[in-house]
C-alpha cells in the first residue's frame, strides 16, 4: 500500500473490501501518514456475534473486530468507517 501511494502522490489511492486479518498496526501507519490514501475502510463485519462469524468461517470474533475498530480510531482519527452485514444467515437467531 506504501509503494502504491507513493508511485503517484497525486493520486487518491483506497483499500477497499479487505479481511479484518488485513489491517496489521503497519497498514494502519500507511494510512494515516500519507495524504493520498483514503481516510475511508469499508471492513466487511459479515454479522455482529462470534458464533455466527465461526459459522461463517469468517476467521474472526466479534471481539478482534472490535478491537481492530478501536485500533483504527485511535491510529486514524476521524476515518470513516463503513461496512455490510449479513442477516438471517443459516441457524442465526433472532436474538444474534
């Protein structure tokens, strides 16, 4: 993502789409330090309960996702974060 956004500074360059396991403490740097990467995540969260996501096989809690939220508002404040989600998947209840 570096080497991307430094081929042409004047360029708007955005990570779009990633996996959570995406998102090392180095990408967020990335991020935050240069101007032309969009302060933008769009960070698929697929359903907001863990044992959905272990039956997704999503490869991720509810937990570290949140985590990884936190890390992102505190390494780049003011990034706008969107995401999409997933309902009614196979044996999900009403109540996850």
């Amino acid at each position: 993502l570096d080497r991307v956004a430094a081929i042409a500074p004047e360029m708007r360059v955005r990570f779009t789409s990633p996996h959570p396991k995406d998102f090392p403490d180095e990408v967020l740097d990335v991020i935050a330090r240069r101007p032309n990467v969009c302060k933008c995540l769009h960070m698929p969260a697929q359903s907001g309960n863990t044992r959905t996501l272990e039956n997704m096989a999503r490869g991720y809690t509810r937990e570290a996702y949140l985590n990884l939220i936190d890390r992102v508002k505190a390494k780049i404040p003011g990034c706008a974060i969107t995401t999409d989600i997933i309902v009614g998947f196979c044996g999900e209840t009403e109540e996850e």
